[in-house]
C-alpha cells in the first residue's frame, strides 16, 4: 500500500512511499483510507517544526484528519463491511493520569499521550489503515465526500461543550457568538453555532473568495472591518478564537457582553510582542463575571457530537469547505497554501 510519510525534525520530507499491507490485531477494523485532510499541524510537521515517529522509526504516516470505508470489522464490534468510518486521534498515556483513565484523554495532564499521524503512532494517511474498533466512529453513508471533516468538526463540538459547561455555572441563555477566523475551524464553529439557532458573526481578513459566501449560505454575517470594531459592534455573548493572532485574541478578551464566555482555539505563534494593560484587561474580566477557557484535541464523545453535526447539516455546504483535493501520488503539494484555500484534503 501506499501512504504519506514525513521524518519528523526534517523540512521539506514529506514523501508517498511503499509500505506493507497492514493487519488488523484482535478487536482492529481494517479499512479502506478514502481522504486524509491537511491542517496547520500537517504543515508545521512538514516544515520539520513537530511530531515525532514510533519508537525505533525514523518516519511517520501523517494523516489525523482520516475519512475510510470499513472493510473488515470483528463480529460484535458495532461495525460492518462498508460503514463510513473517521479514526480518533488521540490515545490514553501507558499511565493514565486522572482525566485518561476517565476517557477524557483530551484533557490529558501528563503529555504522555500518543496521536495518530502526529505523536509516536502512524496516521491515518494510507490506502490502508487498521483502528480500534473504541477509536472508530461511524458516518452517515451521505458524508462520503464531506466525512474528512469529522476531526475538525470534533474541535469545534468540545469547543461548543465546554463554552456551555461554563456558561452554566448560573443562568446562561446567549444570543450572538462571534467568530474569529474563517478558516476550517471557524466555519464549523458557526456552523454549530448556527445549528444552537444562534445570532452567528464570522471576521476574517479576506474580503473576497469562498469565504464570505459560505458563512452568509449558512444564515450568518460575515464582516472584514478591524476586529475590535466589529467586537464593540456585536457586543457578543460567546467568542470563539479560532486563528491565534493577537489583535482577535486581546480584542475577543475585553469585547463580550457582561457574563461573556470566550474560548480559545487557535494556537498563537511566538515571537510577536504586544504591549498589553493587563490591569484594564483583568478589571474588564472580574467586573463583568467573564470567563476564558482554552480548548483543543476532542475525545470520543466529542466525535459522536462531531457526526451527527455533520449529518445534520446542509451536504453541499459542507462539500464546499473542501476546496482542493489533491491525489495521492502529488500529496506534497497539499502542503504549499493557494491562494482561496479553505479546506485541503489528499485522496487515498
């Protein structure tokens, strides 16, 4: 079979190579790899910056954001030949800390967790692939095309969980949620933000492309002008960060309405200084009971959330967010950004 493979450390390693045919163990689906998606963490592997390879091996098969069609599935395991099939990333430290051995691996104290395609175990990113059957998640069968964006979508349905948990430490019934960032993230938090039948804002940089129109087709509003202006403008109850920069980060901090919730999901870059009154910031915070949660990775439950967000919503919408699908024998040029990229996904 073949599958993509990087050697972490290295920049510029990403390669399609032969690899053996892989065989289910005990309790394992084997499944047909139909698309992998390409993130920021893809690209950072790739540019040598994260990630490292299994135990004794010097490359890794990337792929975390997995779409497959089960083959063969071990009788009793909820599964059959045939089902749509997205793998989960992360798995549990040999040592369970307190939140692993409660399956809430997301939350991981240790950092001795693994992650498929990213973190000591290979991805997803193959023709063919083998899951344990508690770390597969079953599709709608209509999602064959759009199915990739399960993990994703998993981000975004513990992003959404955990604003809620928050929020209901006292009354907490939001009306407007902003968006920062239209990127994969972003849409899909609106996306679910729509779906809670909430007032949904997007701001993005981009003024044209595919962008502006996927967020109006899903009843949204999407605005280009300075973040802190449409932050004063919208006043929301729920911010959702999703690109990491500091200008919608500190904005997002001091913009919410009283009570506001804001979760973080982008991961910012270092090296930026910002000059910052973090006593106008903390005063803003504790007057108005404000509240800030970071919020990254998902666990099982949040990929069953994740699909059926995904089976509820509008195909074509969803089909859209993919806006390039490479094949698999160029699947380094899924790595160099284009010009209107939302979403970009290689085909196994």
């Amino acid at each position: 079979m073949r599958a993509v493979t990087v050697r972490p450390g290295t920049k510029d390693s990403v390669e399609v190579r032969e690899l053996p045919d892989p065989a289910p163990a005990a309790g394992e689906l084997l499944v047909d790899g139909l698309v992998m998606g390409v993130c920021g963490t893809d690209k950072e592997i790739a540019r040598g910056e994260y990630g490292s390879a299994p135990p004794g091996r010097e490359r890794l098969v990337l792929g975390h954001e997995s779409l497959g069609r089960v083959r063969q599935a071990p009788e009793g395991s909820g599964f059959s030949a045939g089902d749509l099939v997205a793998g989960v990333v992360r798995r549990p430290d040999p040592e369970p800390c307190g939140a692993c051995a409660r399956d809430e691996f997301d939350m991981c104290r240790n950092g001795r967790y693994t992650e498929r395609g990213i973190k000591e175990l290979d991805g997803y990113g193959a023709e063919t692939w083998c899951v344990e059957a508690g770390y597969a998640v079953k599709l709608a069968p209509h999602l064959d095309r759009a199915g990739v964006l399960m993990e994703p979508a998993s981000v975004v349905a513990k992003a959404w969980e955990q604003i809620e948990r928050v929020g209901g430490r006292s009354w907490f019934e939001p009306e407007r949620v902003l968006v920062t960032g239209a990127g994969p993230i972003g849409l899909l938090a609106a996306l679910l933000g729509t779906q809670r039948r909430l007032d949904v804002h997007v701001v993005d940089r981009v003024g044209d492309g595919p962008k502006p129109g996927l967020v109006r087709d899903l009843g949204a509003t999407y605005h280009t002008r300075d973040v802190e202006r449409v932050v004063t403008a919208v006043r929301p109850d729920v911010v959702i960060e999703a690109t990491g920069a500091n200008e919608p980060v500190l904005a997002s901090l001091t913009g919410t309405a009283p009570y506001g919730v804001v979760c973080l999901t982008g991961v910012s870059s270092a090296g930026r200084a910002t000059t910052v009154d973090a006593g106008a910031l903390n005063r803003d915070i504790v007057l108005q009971n404000d509240a800030v949660v970071g919020s990254v990775n998902a666990n099982l439950r949040h990929y069953r959330q994740a699909a059926d967000a995904l089976a509820a919503a509008d195909l074509t919408w969803l089909e859209r967010l993919i806006t390039r699908r490479v094949p698999l024998d160029r699947a380094a040029e899924a790595f160099t950004p284009k010009e209107d990229d939302v979403k970009v996904v290689i085909e196994l």
